[in-house]
C-alpha cells in the first residue's frame, strides 16, 4: 500500500528545533499545525517550498514523510517520526526550544 498522505520536516537552522512547514510557509513546532499534502503534486509543492526555505538558510535536512489523519490530527507513521514529533529523548532538563523571531 502506497501511503500518499505526508508532511514536510526539518530542522531549525537557528537551534536545531523540529519544525514542520504549514501552510502559510512558515516553520511550527506542532505537528497538528503543519500542512498536509495529499497525492504526489501536492508533495512535490512542499518539496519545493522547503527548498526555497533552505535555500535562504531557514531550516536544514528538510524530507517528507508519511502520517495518518483522523479526527484526532495528525500522526506520524514511523516510529522514528513519533520520537521527533514527542521532541527530544535525552537533554529533558534544558530549556524548552523557543520560536526564533
């Protein structure tokens, strides 16, 4: 089965931070507040807008991956998404991650 259904990752070139792109082509922290592209065309749209934005050293190591909509949002389907999607798994006690201005 073809999963079709995917969100745009990388990471904040400012701090390292997992963001996801949303539809106003700004980088979010929530996973529920990233655009989601349905079918191939829509993918290759957040591809290219994701290298625009890297291009101008917003974010680094942008990809695609695929996730599951319900009612309950947006879910990750691999594991390794759901581990970045919770945030970090050792470092707990710094400071939380901060948007950048």
């Amino acid at each position: 089965m073809k999963v079709t259904t995917k969100v745009m990752t990388a990471n904040r070139l400012g701090d390292g931070a997992v963001v996801y792109l949303a539809d106003d082509n700004d980088w979010v922290l929530a996973l529920d507040a990233a655009e989601v592209a349905d079918g191939d065309e829509a993918a290759a749209a957040l591809e290219a807008r994701a290298a625009a934005s890297a291009a101008r050293q917003e974010v680094v190591s942008t990809y695609l991956f695929a996730v599951s909509v319900s009612e309950g949002g947006i879910a990750p389907v691999s594991q390794r998404e759901l581990i970045r999607a919770a945030g970090p798994t050792v470092g707990t006690d710094l400071p939380a991650t901060t948007p950048l201005v």
